[in-house]
C-alpha cells in the first residue's frame, strides 16, 4: 500500500516537472508571468524604485539642465516601464503582506487601480510631448503632474 502511494506522488511528481513551474495567474488576465506572489512582489518594488530614479534623472535632464535630446531615451524607458501593460501583471492577486507595501484594497477596486495608471500613461505621454516641443515650463509642470498621479496611487494603495 505504501509502496503504490509512494510510486503515485512520484508520478504525479514527474507530471509536473515536465509542466513546468507553477506560475500565478495576473488578475487581469494577462497571463502567467511569475513563479510566486513573491517573486511578483520583489520584481514589482525593484521595478518602481527604478521608474522612480528615471523621473529624478529626468527632472535633472529637463528642469535643470535643460536638455529634451539627452532626456529622449530615458523618456523612451519611462514609457515602456511605467505602464499598466508592464506592471499590472505583478499585481496578482494575494500578493500583499509580508515583503509588500500593496494594500488588499487594491485587489477590491482592480478597475479604479487599473485607471490610475491609465492615468500615469496620460502623464508620461504628455511629458513626452512637452520635452519633444522643448517646452521646458510645461515639462516641468508635467513632471510635477506625473508625480502627483503616483502619490495619489500610493496614498490609497499602499501602506
């Protein structure tokens, strides 16, 4: 008896290393794209700490010295990263908790989350378009704009 539970777990054992790993599913559907929730988690905190430090270079690049050219590949980046196609996956479901700064609240109003960064896109795409103009007051506005979108997210979404 033993011996056919014993050969049934590795059996199903060996079903499931050739499946691959078991990934979580995003709330929206987007697919699986990592391992575990916490592996969403670290990834997601990594990847906001560096959009963040691309704003601050961008300020310095747009504000200070004043310098859409030499910011326009940094703005590439900051469109590509900050954008709910790339960062609503890291968001599944139950990945709050330890390690986490997320809210469950989030998981509550996943379409009023899912506007807000809509709303940080809208941002983004107007910084692009003050920089590409060379407009260097509106830039700065914009910066500040985008700021404040990500405040207001944080503020309701995480601790």
């Amino acid at each position: 008896m033993l011996r056919k539970s014993l050969m049934a777990v590795l059996a199903a054992g060996s079903i499931l290393a050739l499946a691959g790993p078991l990934q979580a599913e995003s709330p929206n559907g987007e697919g699986p794209l990592f391992e575990n929730p916490r592996e969403a988690v670290t990834w997601r905190r990594e990847e906001l700490k560096s959009i963040e430090r691309l704003v601050r270079q961008l300020r310095f690049d747009l504000v200070n010295n004043r310098d859409a050219r030499g910011a326009e590949p940094r703005l590439a980046e900051l469109a590509e990263r900050a954008s709910g196609e790339s960062l609503l996956p890291a968001f599944i479901e139950g990945s709050h908790g330890r390690g986490s700064e997320a809210r469950p609240l989030i998981w509550e109003e996943w379409e009023a989350f899912e506007a807000g960064f809509a709303d940080l896109e809208a941002r983004v795409a107007a910084l692009r378009e003050a920089a590409e103009a060379e407009d260097y007051r509106l830039a700065t506005r914009e910066l500040s704009d985008l700021s404040l979108s990500c405040r207001s997210c944080h503020r309701r979404y995480r601790y």
